[in-house]
C-alpha cells in the first residue's frame, strides 16, 4: 500500500479522523512507556504509575515525574504533528484523538484534539481541589522535589490518567461521537492495545467507515484495516500532506 492510497482514501472518506498514539511522539524523543523497551519496562507502574502508588507516596511518584514533565517541556513537535495540523488546515481531518499527555499536537497547531489519557497542561490539587497550570508547576519544581499548592500545602497532581483511575468521561464520550461519524478513522503510532480506546477502530467499521493504519509494526487491527502502511509517522504522514496539499496558483 502506498502513501498515495491513502492520500486518496482520505481525500474520498470524509469526515476523517485521526488516533495517535506513542508513535507519533517517540520521534520527539518522548519514549513510549508500553512498549518492550518503554518505561514501564524499566520501572514498576504499580510502583510510580498508579493512583495507588500516588495517594501513598507522592513524593515517590514524583521523583519519577519530575524529569519526565522536563522531557516532555522540552520536546518539540515533529513532521509528524505538523503534517496532522495541516491535514485539518486543509479541511481533511476533523479532529485528533490522542493518548499522547506531551501537549505536541496542540503546540503544532492542531486545533481540534481530544485528549483521552489528560495532559501535563493542568495539575490539580486533591486536598483543595485548585488547579494549576503547567508554566506554574515548573515553577513550583524548581523549589522543590514536587510540586506543593501554594493555598493548602498538599502535593499537586498532575491531569494526567493514571492507572487505577477513570479517564476523563467527556473526552471518551466524545472520541467515541467523532469515531462513529467518520468514514475514516486513520490510525497512527498505536499498537491498539490499549482499551478502550483500542474500542474505537471498531465504532468506526461498526458504523460503515474504513480503518487506514500506519504504524511501525503490526497492530491488533491490521485485518480490518482498509490499508496499512508499515512506517514511522514522521516520514509517511508529510509524504501524505504532500498528494493532498493544493498546487500553488
Ligand atoms: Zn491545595
């Protein structure tokens, strides 16, 4: 299958809409945590990853987090983002579903993203229930370990899933709304393992759309898939933007 497929497929299946997953991020240096070789491979979730693990000892938790939330600062978008804000520039993407917290897509000026796993964007206090956003808890971890509430003194927590916890209910309701309307559901950097948003490919084919995969490696839906393209995102999603941007007049 080539790229020029699935130019055509998105030209042809509209609206579409887009799942991303680690993939899209590992080429901004954000590693994958699920993945064989991920950080959950390395360090124990129950441990660091866990709501569990946070309410006992955040401090613990934090120690972990602290210099992820600088890894994921300070990454940058990649061809990858760009291309996917440019689809929905040009009127061919209608939104991002996303399990990825690093915030990439937005900064590459996709404006349309639903974030299913939250985002390092806020931070929220459990004792007070007030909010910070992400420029504030930098600066709160630049004086200490983690990240304390300037009204209260409890240990902030970030917006992000953890495991153990619920996902935010309006962002599922709605990735399941756009993946029942779309005649294509692309799916790019996600193994789709992971429900349920790994339930979303089949809301799609349920309702008479298509599934187009790209992904470096195989899927659990590359049987359904319409087509798959077997690749990284950063080189095969500029190559798509390319066939479908208009001729310059
Ligand atoms: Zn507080």
């Amino acid at each position: 299958m080539s790229v020029g497929d699935l130019a055509e497929l998105i030209r042809e299946r509209q609206p579409c809409v887009v799942l991303t997953g680690a993939g899209v991020s590992t080429e901004s240096g954000i590693p994958d945590f699920r993945s064989p070789t991920g950080l959950w491979a390395k360090v124990d979730p129950l441990e660091y990853g866990s709501i569990e693990a946070f309410r006992s000892d955040p401090l613990k938790v934090w120690s972990f987090y602290k210099p992820r939330v600088a890894v994921l600062t300070e990454a940058e978008p990649n061809p990858a983002h760009e291309a996917l804000a440019e689809l929905e520039e040009l009127g061919f993407v209608e939104a991002v579903v996303t399990q990825n917290i690093d915030l990439l897509h937005e900064r590459a000026g996709s404006r349309e993203v639903v974030e299913v796993h939250g985002s390092i964007r806020t931070s929220t206090c459990p004792g007070c229930g007030d909010r910070y956003d992400l420029p504030r808890v930098l600066e709160l971890l630049e004086e200490a370990d983690a990240p304390f509430c300037p009204s209260c003194g409890e240990i902030l927590k970030p917006d992000v899933v953890f495991f153990g916890e619920l996902l935010p209910a309006d962002a599922i309701d709605r990735a399941y709304g756009l993946a029942r309307r779309a005649r294509l559901l692309l799916v790019v950097g996600s193994a789709l393992e992971v429900y349920p948003v790994a339930g979303l490919p089949l809301e799609t084919i349920g309702t008479g759309g298509q599934l187009a995969i790209v992904n470096r490696g195989p899927t659990g839906f590359d049987a359904q898939a319409s087509l798959k393209i077997d690749g990284t995102a950063g080189e095969v999603l500029p190559q798509v933007v390319g066939e479908l941007r208009p001729p310059r007049a």
